[in-house]
C-alpha cells in the first residue's frame, strides 16, 4: 500500500520523468525500487517513466498513477535495449526534473542526443562491470552524463567510495539508499507459509537470486558439507544445471533444494532460520533481497565485498559478515546462528528494526524528494 509521505517537500511544481532499462511487471532490482519510487512521487507530482519494451513496438499506459512509456526495442547489445526512438520520447518531456538510472550507457547516450534542458538527477545503482571492449565506447558517454548532472544518488557510502566511476564527482553524490515496503514484506500468505512449516518443521536455510557467478551459490553448496538443514536456493539462471552437479559431486544433493522460480518468495523468508547472501564481488552493488530476509525479522549472513553488502546488514548488528569466497567461515557463521536460537532471535529483531528505521521505501522517496527541492531552488 502506497502511503503519503509525511514531512515530504511540498512537490506540485515537480514534472519529473525516469528513465530506466524496463518496468515492471519486468522483474528486478532495479525495476523494483524504479516503480516503488515512481508511485510513491505520483501521489504529489507528475510523473513519466520511459524504459524499453520488449518488442519493437512503442506503448503508453497509467498505472499506479504513473505514466509509463516502452520505447519499441530493435535489438539488445549485451543486455542493453537499442531504442532508436528514444532520444526523440526524451525530448518530448515537458519535465523540468529528469532523472536516470544506471548502469545504462544507452539511456546515457540518449538523454545527451534529446539535449533536454531540465536538471539532472542520476541514480548511480552500479558501476558498469565486464564488457571491455563496449566499454571503450560507453565510458566517455557516461563520464559525460554524470557531467551534466546536477546530483548524483547512490546506495551506500561504501560504493561511493569504492567506485571508480564515481572518483571524479564526489562533489555531487548524495547517499539515497534502497528500500522496500516492510508491511508488504513481511505479509506472508498464511496457508503457503504453514505448509512450509510442515514440510521443515526445523526451518531451513535460504537463498535467493539469480543463479550466476558472482552470487557465490557455489560457495554456499560446498558450506553445505557439515550443516544438517536443508538449503533452499531459490532463482533461475545459467548455473542452474552446474550447481545441481556440484551439489551432487560435494555429497550434499540431498540437503539441497532448487525449485527454480518463486512469485512470491514471502512465505519462505517468514518460515527460514537463516538467509545467506554468499555473493563474491562487487557486481552485488547492494544486496536488495537482505532487506526482505530483514523484514521478516531473518538474520543474515552475508560477505565483507567493496559494495553496500554489508552495510545494509550490519556484522553483529542483524547478522553475520565474512570473508567472501570461503566455504569454511560461511558454514561456521550459519552454524553459529543455527546452533544459538537466543542469538538468531536478537539478530532478527534488530534487522526487523534496522530495515522499518533505515530501509522503507517511504524514507527512501523523501530523500529524494528533497534532493530534488535542493537541485530546483539552487539553479
């Protein structure tokens, strides 16, 4: 449920157009907080969110009091929409405020050919990681954006400091983290959550994301060797087939559980004793998935990466941090909370706490709401 924002900057003088890869009902992080953010600003200002279709048509519809237009796609070049159209989609905007998400050195290269002449906000969600040889074009593109911005969001302190395209605009970056909706994550649907509890009456271990390198699930596996609860590693991906044989070859294909993927993945934070976010590298520039572990009151064990990991939950605090890459101190670290229910009850409640204080949703749109007011009144 979408709620008004009390202590929100007065907004109706805002037009505000977005800029995004997709929308959803397109499935994401950065899809996820684009709509949550989107919403929430619709109920005080105007608001357009241009993004890719999946096709090469063009469309336009309202939802959610948000209006939402998918530029026809022709192609994708390394996950990245070609819209021809888009360019001209930007510079029909009457906004006065334009703000874009990135990685997205096509919406970059677009927003600078529109020549729009409102201000310039970016939400800098990560680095553009890998991909060197279309990084030699791309880089000067999104050097040249975050040249042209008048302010520069990012996630976590920890990021910023970390990032090497951020190094040149410090000046201008503003610490805006993610949230969710902690009602929302936490209403879990009664009747899959009791049959989860029947089927694990001694709750299990749980893991949820895309199945790929850098999510370290292959490290989680081989923890798996000397825990005696079930894992249940929840995603879809290109790893899938090469987990299941590691899991077979490391004599635990019977502790772990893949169901693929899962609409709504409530029920299972609400019935895990433990979430574990193995992730290996800084391409996990933030680590969404903890904050709905942290609003089911689920403590968390995640990895001491150069990104907002674990700033978001916090080693001794709402979980347990350790070294990324080793099977060893992860297995230790769930063993600890599964062995100690005192310990994994105040780690809970405190994350329960940390995400309803820090992390919602409402909180995240009011900080950027009055970044805008500050970008406005100062130009």
């Amino acid at each position: 449920m979408i709620r008004h924002m009390a202590g929100a900057p007065a907004a109706s003088h805002f037009s505000i157009l977005h800029i995004g890869k997709f929308y959803p009902p397109h499935a994401g992080g950065m899809e996820t907080h684009l709509r949550d953010l989107a919403t929430r600003q619709a109920q005080t200002a105007k608001v357009k969110v241009i993004v890719s279709n999946s096709g090469w048509r063009s469309d336009q519809s309202v939802t959610e009091g948000v209006t939402v237009m998918r530029v026809g796609r022709v192609a994708a070049v390394s996950s990245m929409p070609v819209c021809p159209g888009l360019p001209a989609a930007i510079a029909r905007s009457p906004a006065n405020l334009v703000h874009i998400h990135t990685p997205n050195p096509g919406a970059a290269l677009s927003f600078l050919m529109s020549r729009h002449p409102a201000k310039l906000i970016i939400t800098h969600h990560a680095d553009t990681m890998g991909r060197r040889f279309l990084r030699k074009a791309s880089d000067p593109i999104v050097f040249r954006l975050m040249e042209r911005a008048s302010r520069i969001c990012v996630t976590s302190r920890r990021y910023l400091e970390s990032s090497p395209e951020l190094a040149d605009f410090r000046g201008k970056c503003s610490i805006v983290p993610l949230g969710i909706d902690p009602q929302f994550a936490a209403a879990a649907d009664p009747e899959t959550l009791g049959k989860l509890r029947v089927q694990f009456p001694e709750g299990f271990i749980l893991a949820v994301g895309r199945l790929v390198p850098y999510k370290g699930f292959d490290i989680l596996i081989r923890a798996m060797k000397r825990l005696q609860m079930k894992l249940l590693l929840i995603g879809i991906g290109p790893m899938r087939d090469d987990l299941l044989r590691l899991a077979t070859s490391e004599g635990v294909g019977d502790k772990v559980i893949m169901p693929g993927r899962v609409d709504d993945t409530r029920p299972y934070f609400a019935a895990a004793s433990v979430f574990v976010l193995p992730s290996v590298t800084r391409a996990e520039a933030f680590g969404l998935v903890q904050l709905e572990a942290m609003a089911a009151g689920v403590p968390v064990v995640n990895c001491d990466i150069d990104s907002g990991v674990p700033e978001v939950s916090v080693n001794g605090e709402t979980g347990i941090t350790v070294p990324p890459g080793d099977p060893a101190a992860l297995r230790d670290a769930i063993q600890s909370l599964l062995d100690e229910r005192a310990l994994r009850e105040r780690l809970g409640t405190e994350a329960k706490i940390r995400v309803n204080a820090e992390y919602s949703a409402d909180l995240m749109c009011l900080r950027t709401m009055r970044i805008y007011e500050e970008v406005l009144q100062n130009s």
